[in-house]
C-alpha cells in the first residue's frame, strides 16, 4: 500500500466517523453537529469526491458547507441552536451525573466549543 492510498483510506475513515457523529449530533444534545459535518466535508474532499459531493448537495448540510466555504459563515440559528444543546446538556450532567473531573472537563470543552463557535461571522460584510 502506497503512501497517497494510506492517506486517502485515513481521510475517508475521518470523513465517515465525523459523518457519523455529526448525524448523531442532530439529536444528542451536547454534540456539536456543525463542526464535525465541517470535519467530514474537509476529509471528504482529500479522500472521496463522492461523499464531498453528496454533503455539497445535501438540503441540509449543503448550505451549511457553502455558508462556510463562502467566508467561514456559521447561520445565527445553528449557534442558538447549538448554544441551547450544549446548555441543556451541561445542565444534565450537573443534575444527573456525580461532580468530577470528567463532567468539568466535558463542560470546559463545550464553553470552549461555544466560543469558537460565537468568534465565526453570521454573514459576509457589506462592501461600501
């Protein structure tokens, strides 16, 4: 197996497991489905342009990827939506689970998540 073929069977891997998680995401509250459909369209293109393609011309991830791909745009709606998610799930977690390191850092990765989210534009900016 050559190099370029290990890299290719590697970034198709990725693409598919951040697929996956990203399809996941849409009902686990938590899981930030923007970020690993970005994953998996960037994985995609360096591996297989079938699944590039398909995400590109999918209802729902298509505008997500062009809106990004356009000026790395994330819509209003899918913060607030993630904003909420991630909210609701840290207050389950400090209702339901013990208090400890893993749930601290869980909810540490979400804030960080959420800022990083928040720093994107909304949309691109006007030209006087």
């Amino acid at each position: 197996m050559t190099h370029t073929s290990l890299a290719r069977i590697l970034f198709a891997l990725l693409a598919y497991i951040s697929l996956g998680i990203g399809l996941v995401a849409i009902v686990i509250p938590g899981l930030p489905t923007t970020e690993f459909i970005l994953l998996a369209a960037w994985a995609a293109t360096k591996s297989s342009p079938r699944l590039s393609a398909w995400l590109e011309n999918h209802r729902l991830f298509g505008p997500i990827l062009c809106n990004w791909r356009n000026g790395k745009i994330i819509a209003r709606r899918a913060k607030v939506s993630a904003t909420v998610s991630m909210l609701l799930c840290a207050g389950l977690m400090l209702v339901m689970l013990d208090h400890g390191w893993p749930i601290y850092l869980a909810i540490a990765g979400m804030s960080l998540g959420n800022l990083w989210l928040w720093s994107r534009p909304e949309s691109l900016p006007k030209i006087s």
